[in-house]
C-alpha cells in the first residue's frame, strides 16, 4: 500500500469527500489499494445518518473491502465516540497516521 487518501472535508456543496471516495474504489478495482483515513472535519462523514446515496454506497463498499480508519484526535475534539460513527472505522492516534505518511508515496487529501 503505497497511497494514502485523507478525507479532511465534510459533506458540503462544493467538497471533493465524492470525488475522494470514488477515487479509492476506482483504485481498489485495479487491485491498487490504498490506506483511508478521516481526519478533521472528515470525521463527521462518518456519524450515523450523515452520509447517504453514492457516499453511503462507496463508503459501505471500501469499509468491508479494505476497511477505513479514523483519526482519534478528530473525534476527541468534536466530543464524538466510536458508537457515534457509522461502519466501525479504525481508530488511530496522530503517531500511527504519521508512521502511514511516511511509508506512503502518495498522500492525497480531500
């Protein structure tokens, strides 16, 4: 896994968090798999009844294809727990999303 793709926006008029996640299921679909993780404002994509339609269709597809993570921080700062979050993403502190940085050779960020 050689790309990692930030989902950093929340689902407004005019983010690309669409154009974000269809590029990861474009890219799980040549076999090239890439780490997901929501940071920021990200987050709040993932909270129950936040994202619906093609968002909810690709988020549900990449979660059990590959699995998603969450960075832990952005949930400390919005007040939210893992059972406020749709589709049990992974939980990670800033090191460890550091450490995926770094062995990445692709950070995209949405």
């Amino acid at each position: 896994m050689d790309t990692l793709i930030m989902i950093k926006s929340r689902i407004d008029v005019g983010t690309r968090v669409e154009e974000g996640l269809r590029l990861a299921a474009a890219m799980i679909g040549m076999d090239h798999i890439p780490r997901i993780v929501f940071i920021d404002d990200g987050v709040e994509c993932l909270l129950h009844g936040n994202s619906g339609g093609v968002i909810l269709d690709y988020l549900s597809t990449i979660s059990s294809l590959i699995g998603i993570h969450v960075l832990s921080e952005s949930m400390i700062e919005r007040g939210l727990k893992l059972e406020d979050l749709d589709l049990k993403p992974s939980p990670i502190d800033t090191e460890q999303l550091v450490e995926m940085m770094i062995e990445c050779k692709i950070i995209i960020a949405f």
